[in-house]
C-alpha cells in the first residue's frame, strides 16, 4: 500500500496475478452445424375420438294432427322437437325427427311478389286449392292457412266465415295445419276459440298466442280453449327470450308443455337474420343445460324473407333476375335458421322449399356421423 507516492516513468506494465482457485476460461470449440432433418414420409398417426357431451336438458317433443284412430281426420302427424345436442352436432346424436315444412296460405287474394304470385295465381281465391296444391304440387308437410279477412282493418270477417275455410282446407288436405290470426288479439282471440271448438280433435297449431292477448285479458280463454280441444299453440315473441320465458310461464297455467311451440320471431337475410340466428341458438344452448321454459320446439315464419326489398324489387343486373333472386333470399333466411335448429319453417316459393326438402333429407339420412368418418374430414400430400 503506497500513500503520497510519485511516480515518473516513460512506461508502466502492471501485471495481475490470477486469483487461486479461479477456473480457467476453456477455448470455445467449432459450432457444428445442426443436421439437416430427414423429410417425414407420413403423417404421425394417432388416435381421434370426439368429445362428446353430455346435457342435463332436451327440446320437447309437439305432436301436430291427429289421424282418426286418435280422433281427428289428418292422413299422417307431424312430430317436431326431441333433440339433446346443439343443431345436427352428428358427431354427438342425430336428430330425431326432420324439420317440417308449411306452406302459407291466404284466405283472401292479397298482394305477392310476382315470382311468387306466377306459380299460385290460379289459385288465390280458393284457399282450399290452394292448400291442396302446396300439398300435392309442393310437398308441403303441413299448411299454415291465414286468415287475413279477419283483419278489422281489412274485411273484419266474423270468426264463423273464417271457421268456414278452416274446415274447407281441412276437407281438402290430410296433413297437419296451422291456424294463423291477423295479428289483432282480441280478433285473433275470438277467430280461435270458435276454431279451437269446431275442429275439436284435429290438433291444430293456433298461430299465434302473445303477450298482447294477456294484455288485452284474452290468453287465458284462448289457451283453455287450445288444451280443452286438444290443440297446440303458437308462442310468439319477438327476438327477446325474457319475454318467451315470461310467455310460457303464463301458458303454463292452462296448456300442457308439449303443446307449446315458440316462435321467437324471423328477420329476413339482410334485415337482422344475424340477431334471429343468435336468439335461436342462444334459446336452443339454455334449454340444453336445463332452462326448462325454453325446452319447446321452434317455428320460423320464413317468409319474412319476402319483406326484403332486395328479394323482389326490381334492381341492376348485378343483382341477378328477380325471378332467381326471391327465392334464393328466402332459402338463405331458411337454411341459416335451419342450422341454428329450428324445427318448422313457415315458405312460400315452390324453389325454395324444395331446396330445403332436399338439405333436409340429406341432413336426415346422415345418422350419427362416425369417429373414423370425421378424422378424414381433412387430408395432407407430403
């Protein structure tokens, strides 16, 4: 140790002296380049098995017609809902009944779009043969027969003149139908409490009951008389499941569950269909994991697709023919809904429900899809 030292030299080395014990620093050796991995000559293989779940709820099964060994006349029934899995999940369950298929119907001539109006022109003022046309010429499952002239606003045709067609329509055709109102529910109410009683046994679907009629005081006559004559009703809300449980609770009271179908309300492709699809699969997801008021069935009215300008007005020829274009949107509107799960899809093109018959039928004839199927689903050349 130096203190007050200097120092004057021309050249100073300072040495340090290695600490003891202290490793050595090894020289670094070549860094060999990796090797080059051989191309794979085949995809590993392994073992592929869904996952498939299992749900504390199911939709309900509704039953629509009665044949005459269950006292009606109908030629053959309709059974919609049943289902334990999310819309055609195959891979889990198939579904076990189809959709079906109504064909609308008007009690008066009303306005139409011409490319539908082509095909029923000749038959517009005959609702009878008009039903039996959608029966026999389009295949409709069931007929959904409205009753327009009922509208106080229209005609304001008394309940017996509308009951009059009912049984015209029922004469005429062997399958299920549907009993659509005005809208109006005092109106609606008192057209079906006199169907409900005149068509005792034929388990028709009255479209539709809503919250208006408990509004008015008229749901409770018209659900009693729906369950007293053996009939299913038609619960119609609009895009707002709070509502429809708010509905079915009230229906409960006077209606057996499994005759309780919802109608949660179409908007067409372009117009809303995102939301439509949204509240059908958000209701079908509740009812799976046990909401026991959304466990119903669903309806469509599908022909709300023919509210949408572009469906029928006349437009650029980017826009392709209109004669094209209107049944296409009401098939979109229907194949989208089909695969968010619903089970009856109200149509009018004669294109239209037979696209949907066919993606029906090919859907249905599936089955359960199998492990080994899936699991080639998708394939790599090497």
């Amino acid at each position: 140790e130096l203190e007050d030292v200097e120092i004057e030299v021309e050249e100073l080395e300072i040495q340090l002296q290695p600490v003891a014990g202290a490793p050595a620093q090894p020289l670094k050796a070549a860094v060999a380049k990796p090797a080059v991995p051989a191309k794979p000559a085949e995809i590993l293989k392994a073992p592929f098995k869904p996952l498939i779940e299992e749900y504390p709820g199911r939709i309900r099964e509704v039953k629509l017609g009665a044949t005459r060994g269950e006292g009606g006349s109908r030629g053959k029934t309709v059974i919609v809902g049943g289902e334990n899995s999310p819309s055609y999940y195959l891979f889990e369950r198939a579904p076990p009944h189809p959709p079906a298929i109504s064909v609308d119907v008007f009690d008066i001539p009303i306005s139409l779009p011409k490319a539908v109006k082509t095909y029923v022109k000749e038959v517009m003022g005959d609702p009878a043969e008009w039903a039996r046309m959608a029966v026999e010429k389009f295949g409709a499952d069931l007929v959904t027969v409205e009753l327009m002239s009922t509208d106080p606003l229209i005609k304001d045709a008394p309940p017996k003149e509308a009951v009059k067609t009912v049984e015209e329509i029922l004469q005429a055709v062997d399958v299920p139908i549907i009993v659509g109102g005005c809208g109006d529910p005092r109106k609606d109410a008192e057209v079906f409490i006199e169907v409900a009683e005149v068509t005792h046994g034929e388990r028709v679907l009255l479209s539709s009951l809503t919250l208006d009629m408990d509004e008015a005081k008229v749901l409770e006559k018209v659900a009693r008389a729906a369950s007293e004559h053996g009939h299913a009703v038609l619960a119609f809300t609009a895009l707002d499941l709070n509502r429809a449980k708010e509905l079915n609770r009230k229906l409960y009271s006077y209606v057996p569950a499994d005759s309780i179908i919802m109608d949660l309300t179409t908007a067409a492709l372009g117009y809303g269909l995102e939301y439509t699809f949204s509240i059908h699969e958000r209701a079908r997801m509740a009812a799976l994991m046990g909401d026991e008021e959304l466990q119903h069935p669903t309806l469509s009215g599908t022909t709300n697709a023919w509210a949408a300008r572009e469906a029928w007005m006349k437009l650029p020829p980017e826009w392709e023919p209109r004669e094209l274009r209107g049944p296409l949107w009401e098939t979109v509107t229907a194949l989208s809904l089909f695969l968010a799960g619903v089970d009856i899809f109200m149509m009018m093109h004669p294109y239209a429900i037979r696209t949907m018959k066919r993606i029906i039928k090919e859907f249905s004839s599936m089955g359960k899809a199998k492990p080994e199927k899936i699991s080639d689903w998708v394939s790599v050349k090497i």
